[in-house]
C-alpha cells in the first residue's frame, strides 16, 4: 500500500496524468474536424441568437433568466457565448473547448481520488475509464452536452474542496466548497444529489460518521496485505450522522432552490409535459438502471436516441431487474464493514441517476448514454477497489492487474475513436442510430429534418413519412406532441415542394394534436400567408405569441404582414419585441426604419428614430448592403439631414451599381433626387394607414 513516504515519484504521476490526457485527445480529438448536429445543437449554440451573439454583458445578464433552452444552466450558456466570441460559430472551435473541458474532469477526478485514498494506480485506473469509455462519447462529442463536462469539472472540484474541509474543517472551506458546489449547479442541475454523495464520502474513506472508523481496522496486518484503501491522512472529526446531515443543509438548500427554477423553467415548454403514465416510467427506471450497468461491461449498439419501451416491457424483465437492485444493495450493505466502497459506489450510483432515471419525464427516450456521466464513477470506485482488494494474494498481481488494465483500456479506447466517428455530422449520427435501433422515430424525423435543410426534399418526405408510420403505429395515445411535430415538419418539406393545400392539412392535423404547439401554428401561417391569406397568418401568428410573446421570427413575420395590411403602429411594437430579443437582427431592423422613414402614416413616422435603427443595421452590416443603406438615406431624408440622405443614397446607388443590381441603383438614383429638393420619401407601395 502507498505510505506517503512511498507515493510515487513525480515523473511517474506526470506520465500518468499526461496518458490519460492523450488518451481523451486520441478518442475525441477527431471531433475538431466535426460539425455541428441538428439534435439540440442548433438550440444551444448556432440558433441561440443570445449565445451565438457572442460575450456581453446583456447575454450574462439574460443567461440566469432564458427560458429559450428549457433548462436552467446560466454557467453553460456563457461558456457556449465565450466560444462563439472566441471560434464564432466554427464547430471545431466548440468541440475543442468540451474536449478540454472533458480533461480537465478526469485529471480533478484522479487528483482527487489518489489524494483522498493514496491509491495511485486504482485511481489512475478509474480516471482513465471514465476519461475514454464509450459511454462518454455523448457527453463530449456532442456541443449541446457542454452542461455535462462543465458541470463534472465543477463537480470534482466540489470534492477536492470538500475533502480540504473535512480534514481541517473552517467557515472559509466550507464556503467554497458552497461555491463550487453552486457552480456546479448552475452547470448542469443533475448536480442536486451532490450532497448525498458528500454524506456517502463521509462514510468511506473519511470516516467522519461516529463508528466508521472501526471500518478495516481490526485486523492491521490483512490490511497492510490486502492493501485495501486508506485515507492519506486520519480525519478525526467523527460525528453522528445527523450532525453531518445538518452540516449539509446550505448545500442542500442549493439543490433545492435549483430544482424549484428548473422545474418553474420546464414547465412553461410544451415538450416538458409528462406524456407517459406514471407506470411505464417506473418500469422503465427499474430495468433502466441494470441496462447502465449492463452498458458499462458491455457498450455495444450505442444510440443518440433510445425510443421508449412504453408498456412492452415484460413483467419477468421488470421483475429480474427489480431483484437485481435489491440484492446487490442487501450484498454491499452486508459487507459493508470489509468493503465499504462497495455500498458507497453502489448508492452513489443509484442517487445520482435519481433526477434522470426517467421518473422525472425528461424527453421521451428510453434511456440515454449521457446520463451515466457521473454516476458511473461510483461503479468504478467500487468495482477497480474490489478487484484490487480481491487479488491482494495473487502472485504476480501488479503484472496481472497491469496487463489487464492495459488491454481494457486499449479496447475501450478503440469501441470510443470508432463511437465518436458517428458523430462527426447530422447524417451519420442519426443513420447509425437508425442501424442499432428499432421504430426510432426521432431518428427518422431529425434525419428527416437534416435532408429538408440540405434541400433533398424527397428523401426528406420519405424519413418522415417513415417516422410518422412508426409513431401513428402505436395503440398508445401518449405521443400527441410527437405525432404534432412529425405531422408539422412534413407539412414544412410539402410547403417547399410547393404543394401547400397538403402542407396545410398536416399542419392543421398538428395544431388538432397540440393545440398548445407554437411552431405549428406559425407553419401555419406561413403557408396561409404564401396562398395570400393574410388574416389567416395574423391569426396563426398571434395564436404563436399566446404561446410564445417573445419569438423574434413571429413578432417579425407578423410586423410585415401588419404592414401591408396597414397597421403600422402595431407592426412597429412587434418589430421592437422581435429587436429585444434579437438586437442585431438585419429584417426587423431595416423593415422598421423603412416603416418610420417612409410609411404614409403621418402619425408613425419617427425620423429620429429612424435613424437610430438605421445607423444601428448599417454597423451591424458593415455597410455592405445597398439595400439597408437606401433605408438609411430614408431615415436621414425624414428626419431633415438632407445632405447625408443624400450622400448615404449616392452610396448606395454606387454600392448596387458595383453588384449589379442596375434596377436597384435606378430606384435610389430616383429617390435621392428628392432629397435634393429636401422632400422626404413615401413608399407608394404601402397602404394608407389604418
């Protein structure tokens, strides 16, 4: 056993903590070559026109009140802002930066746990499982899974400060501990049982619950024999559990008020509303839990997506596993005394899954690689500690246990470069996917959805048709928004295709589904608006608002069709809704200024304004646009500074000129000869005021 006067030298902890490194960068190195995915990605990073804006002060600001992600990880926007100022929107750049972060994770993971037990070559073991098992791939190769990485750095340095506490307990340590803890949190909420494990630590190896020191210590010699674990330094603060508890209750304070915003945050989305009964996701927790420990020995047929079991699971498979559950906590809790790693990683295993197990609806897969993250950690904790305790008397046992250890590594290292190739774009993710599952739905639909941006229009329509069979399929009615957003996106490939009288009877289906589904409503009105009926859009649109106020794209949509319906003022209050929340936003703005420049209106005519929200597009594009610039030669017309009308128009008849917009250029030529005779334009295209 390592004595601190025997810890290995410092090249040899060196080499390590450099091999496990190189091994994260071997597996997920190749995703800097990645793209983005059009699973959750486009929400989070390159559609997120709060994130994607890059680092200010409006985005940290508005990172702790977003609702627009569903979740509540204030900490994990302003990284993805950070990278966006950093990368702009390269993938490579976001990919490198959960890479590092994912580093970061397994090196505080080893530091901690051979500080904490003085097992160098049992921690490097877990450290360097956790840092290359295939079950990581989701969690590092994925951009939308930033919460995962950042949140596991917060977390390990949660115990490295809580460890410093425990030995020397102070009102300063403890704070930390709080702060890092709170970090943690606002990373990724999952975090809410850290407190628990922080009470299964004082257990084993701290030994600070009244009687667990006699743990291992009544035969010294097997000990010393076996090697089993041993805190570097004695931590004497023994103390009844309920004094540990009450020792916690800030932290748990934390964990509360977390999940009271979460919950107050997913409860406005429509997705988040419980779908499935109750009893399909009890069910499926229980066999959910024994199909994560299946994973970890054997992690094959690996999937982005899980479809749900709904009720076809059978009792015999509910039944096996339930037991199983059962009888691996009666063995830790009665070997507790000799191995008490083993109850230790076994009830941190079961507690932190506790929020993603599945009892709590969370999206509506079966199971998901991501959320074994964490939680995995106590498995290996307990299982690498039982092997080494098991195999104390073997002859040979470092060469054993060393080429074993070598060769594990080596396969999951090769199964991880090969699972993180899948993820490399949309296409492939969801086409392996498809491989290795059965009736995936969603996989259907998001490569679906990936073919219509791509323009392949009829392979599009194919997949969904595909995924709409699938889920039709089903006797359950528990997948209204499901069959909503299938029904919708098909009805959005038959719009491209031009065929809008079947695009607006799926999306009229899909709104029949979910009433409460803004974005079919909004398809809706697009397709109504392009068949000319412009009331039909303001009604969809406003229906959109109802359930979502603070769309730009719909407050947008809906201003242009106000205009040439003639309803300026109100089509002015939602270009300024669309421009809070995206402020740099090219239509609300140019359509805007050009309104308030040169709408018939006497009355919503506003020069000063005009001008500000001219110049303000104009910075936004560089003056590149001689289109926006004709807008502001409008604005400066209306608002009496004639002569930078007129100079912003002769710029932007040159600029158009120079593009070969020819009948663009004749069109400002024209109107900037009134700014000559100081008269203002008034576009004749637009109605008189209503």
């Amino acid at each position: 056993m390592n004595r601190r006067g025997t810890d290995p030298p410092f090249w040899i902890r060196f080499a390590t903590s450099a091999a496990i490194v190189a091994l994260i960068w071997i597996v997920f190195g190749q995703t800097l070559w990645h793209d983005f995915v059009n699973y959750d990605d486009k929400v989070y990073v390159y559609g997120n026109a709060l994130v994607s804006a890059g680092l200010s002060v409006h985005g940290i600001a508005h990172a702790f009140v977003d609702t627009y992600t569903k979740n509540w990880h204030p900490l994990t926007m302003i990284s993805h802002m950070i990278d966006c100022q950093v990368f702009d929107l390269k993938p490579g750049g976001h990919h490198f930066s959960n890479v590092l972060f994912h580093s970061i994770a397994a090196l505080a993971l080893f530091g901690w746990l051979f500080g904490l037990t003085n097992r160098f070559w049992s921690a490097a073991f877990v450290s360097a499982i956790f840092a290359i098992h295939p079950l990581r791939v989701e969690s590092v190769a994925w951009v939308a899974e930033r919460k995962d990485v950042l949140s596991a750095v917060f977390f390990f340095l949660t115990l490295i400060a809580y460890t410093r506490y425990a030995r020397s307990p102070s009102f300063g340590r403890y704070v930390t501990v709080a702060i890092l803890f709170a970090c943690g949190l606002m990373s990724k909420s999952m975090l809410v049982t850290t407190p628990i494990v922080l009470l299964l630590l004082d257990y084993w190896p701290l030994r600070r619950w009244q009687g667990a020191g006699s743990v291992e210590q009544d035969d010294s010699e097997t000990q010393n024999r076996r090697a089993v674990i041993s805190t570097s330094q004695p931590f004497n603060s023994s103390t009844s559990v309920v004094g540990l508890v009450v020792e916690k209750i800030p932290l748990f304070g934390l964990s509360l008020a977390t999940s009271v915003v979460t919950f107050l945050i997913q409860i406005k989305s429509s997705e988040s509303i419980a779908q499935l009964p109750f009893s399909w996701r009890l069910q499926n927790a229980i066999v959910t839990y024994v199909t994560y420990v299946w994973q970890l020995f054997w992690p094959a047929k690996l999937a982005v997506f899980y479809p749900h079991p709904d009720n076809r699971l059978a009792v015999w498979q509910v039944a096996l596993a339930a037991v199983f559950l059962v009888a691996v906590t009666w063995t830790a809790f009665a070997v507790r005394k000799r191995h008490p790693y083993l109850i230790v990683g076994w009830i941190w295993y079961l507690v932190m899954l506790l929020p993603v197990i599945g009892i709590i609806e969370v999206g509506l897969q079966g199971h998901a690689d991501r959320y074994t993250y964490l939680p995995h950690v106590g498995l290996y904790i307990a299982w690498i500690w039982l092997i080494a305790d098991l195999s104390a008397s073997f002859r040979a046992r470092k060469q054993i246990l060393g080429i074993a250890g070598v060769a594990v590594v080596t396969v999951l290292t090769a199964c991880s470069w090969k699972q993180t190739s899948y993820w490399r774009n949309t296409e492939s993710l969801w086409a392996h996917a498809l491989a290795v599952t059965t009736d995936n739905d969603v996989a259907l639909t998001d490569l679906g959805n990936f073919y219509m941006e791509s323009g392949r229009l009829d392979e599009a329509l194919s997949y969904l048709q595909r995924a709409l069979a699938v889920r039709s399929a089903s006797e359950q009615q528990h997948y209204t928004l499901s069959l909503a957003v299938i029904e919708a996106t098909i009805g959005n490939v038959l719009g491209r295709i031009g065929r809008l009288d079947e695009a607006l009877s799926h999306f009229r289906k899909a709104i029949e589904l979910r009433p409460d589904f803004p974005d079919a409503h909004y398809n809706l009105g697009v397709a109504l608006a392009q068949k000319g009926d412009l009331d039909g859009a303001i009604e969809q649109w406003r229906a959109t608002l109802a359930l979502r106020p603070n769309d730009p794209g719909t407050n947008t949509s809906l201003a242009n069709v106000l205009v040439q319906k003639g309803f300026f003022r109100e089509a002015v209050s939602h270009y300024e809704i669309a421009l809070r929340s995206e402020p740099d936003s090219e239509m609300p703005l140019n359509n805007m200024a050009w309104v308030l420049s040169a709408a018939p209106d006497d009355s919503v005519r506003n020069g000063p304004r005009a001008v500000d929200v001219a110049l303000r597009l104009s910075r936004v594009t560089q003056n590149k646009n001689p289109f926006y610039i004709r807008t502001l030669a409008a604005a400066y017309a209306e608002a009496g500074q004639f002569d930078k009308a007129i100079e912003a128009g002769a710029t932007a008849s040159g600029l158009a000129d120079a593009q070969q917009q020819f009948q663009l250029a004749v069109k400002i030529e024209d109107e900037t000869k009134l700014y000559r005779q100081h008269q203002p334009f008034r576009d004749p295209t637009l109605p008189n005021g209503q």
